[in-house]
C-alpha cells in the first residue's frame, strides 16, 4: 500500500533537534509576539501556526495559549508589534494633506522592506491588529483641528486606498526560466493557476535586489492597463502627463498620486470651506 499524500494545508515546521524546554514562567508575552514576527519573515504567514511558534519558544502548544488565546489573537498581535514601529509622530506646523501623504509613506515604506509581514496587514484574521495604527492616524487629524467625522471618514479613505494598493502591487512575484531558457513569471496565488497578470503583461519588472523571487510588484495586474496593448485598438489618449503618470503603475509616486487625489476629493466636496488644518 502506497504512502497517502499529505493533505494540503498550512505546513508545520519541523521542530529542531537541539529544541530545549524552557523553565516554566520565563517566557513573556512579548518574546511570543516576536518569535511570530520573525517566523513570518522568514517562511510566511501561512507558516505562523500556534504549534510552530511555540517549537520556537521551547514551550508546548498549549502551554502557548496561556499567553495568546488564538492564532488569530496572535497574528492581530504581531500586526500591532510591526506597525508600531511606523512613524505617526506630529509635527508641529505641518498641514493636514502633507500628515496624510508623510504617514501612509511611512506605512508604504515598511510593508516594502518587510514584504511577509506587509502580507498580515491583509489577512482576513486581522482586523483589530490594524486598529492602533489608524486610530493614531485619526488622532493626528483631530490634533489639527479637523472635525471628528472629516477626519474618520478621511482615516477610512486612506485605509481603503491602502489596502487595494497593497493587495494588488503586494503579491508575491516569482521568475523562473521555462524550457529554452527564457524568463516566464509566476504568481504564488494566480488566478486559475496562471500565475499572477502583471508578470505575463511585464516580463522586464525587476526583481527585488535582495531576492530575485520574492518582491512587491510595481507594474499593473491587469493587462494592457499600462501598456495599452489590448484585443481592441483603445481610444487615443490626449494627456501626456496623465499617461506617463500610469506608466508608474504601482510605484511610490503613483500611491503618493492616489493620496493627492483623496485629499483634493476632500477639499472639492468640502468647498467652499477652507480646510486649513494644522499640527499646532
């Protein structure tokens, strides 16, 4: 009789061979949290599970819920931990549009350098881990003066904003070499297992410096969109500067564009109020 193929699921990591227990009481919560963040650095999200964190720590699974009730308690707890760690600071003087654009920066700038872990902020299990994080952004805004309901529904515009953009440019891109040597990309989670469309579309994107196979992608997912190469001829386009502004596809300039647009949309629908709100 043949071996049974493994069911697919999250994969466990297999425990080390010089794994010790540790003495009860000298595990803290927050070398936990830590210990998540590195094993999803390294292998993925996929890959945070309670029993192999818990390998990690020298402490049994169960003895692990003690300080974390759930997986998903865990990953809400790792997306805290990393985004604390993004600036949100005020400036005193600064406007209301310039704070927007230089926090969600800072966001953009750390899900770049920490793609796994840019990947948590969006996982269907974590919701409450974005909270601290937005809310600090909603802060900032009332600080300046804004009123309460401009400034949660400019909070939740920029959320929203963030993550479609990073849902879309932050999917895992692979390059691989097909038979005759030629470069064909892949996407880990493709439609239809065809891979993701912004490779097909653009076989030149380049690769992360760090890891060839490992980067956020900044070239569009829908073919033809930055190309204009599609079945139909499409209609000339007459803006130059608009053309060569989607030609960024998903590039800092064209998220920092995106935020421009949500603060100018504010400001249109506000008029003719000044909306001129500072940090003091």
């Amino acid at each position: 009789m043949g071996q049974q193929e493994a069911k697919p699921g999250r994969q466990e990591s297999k425990p080390a061979k010089n794994a010790t227990r540790r003495a009860k009481g000298t595990l803290t919560k927050e070398e936990v949290v830590r210990e998540a963040m590195r094993l999803i650095e390294q292998e993925g999200v996929d890959a945070c599970s309670m029993r192999n964190v818990a390998t990690r720590v020298g402490v049994t699974a169960m003895a692990l819920y003690s300080y974390v009730p759930s997986r998903d308690a865990l990953l809400n707890e790792a997306c805290v931990a990393f985004l604390s760690t993004v600036d949100a600071r005020p400036r005193p003087g600064e406007r209301w549009d310039d704070t927007l654009i230089r926090c969600m920066r800072a966001l953009r700038n750390a899900c770049m350098q920490h793609p796994r872990i840019a990947a948590l902020t969006n996982d269907p299990a974590v919701g409450a881990g974005l909270e601290p994080y937005l809310m600090r952004l909603r802060a900032l805004f009332l600080a300046q003066g804004m009123p309460e309901e401009i400034a949660i529904q400019l909070t939740i515009a920029a959320d929203a904003f963030f993550a479609g953009f990073m849902l879309r440019s932050g999917q895992l891109v692979e390059r691989v070499h097909d038979g005759d040597g030629s470069q064909a990309a892949t996407g880990r989670k493709g439609r239809a297992g065809t891979g993701d469309a912004s490779a097909s579309t653009h076989s030149a994107a380049p690769a992360h410096p760090a890891d060839a196979s490992k980067r956020l992608a900044v070239t569009s997912r829908v073919p033809g969109m930055l190309t204009g190469r599609t079945h139909q001829a499409p209609p000339p386009v007459p803006n130059e500067h608009w053309r060569r502004t989607t030609a960024a596809g998903y590039s800092a300039s064209s998220f920092e564009n995106g935020l421009l647009i949500i603060a100018e949309g504010l400001r249109a629908c506000l008029d003719p109020y000044p909306c001129d709100w500072r940090t003091p």
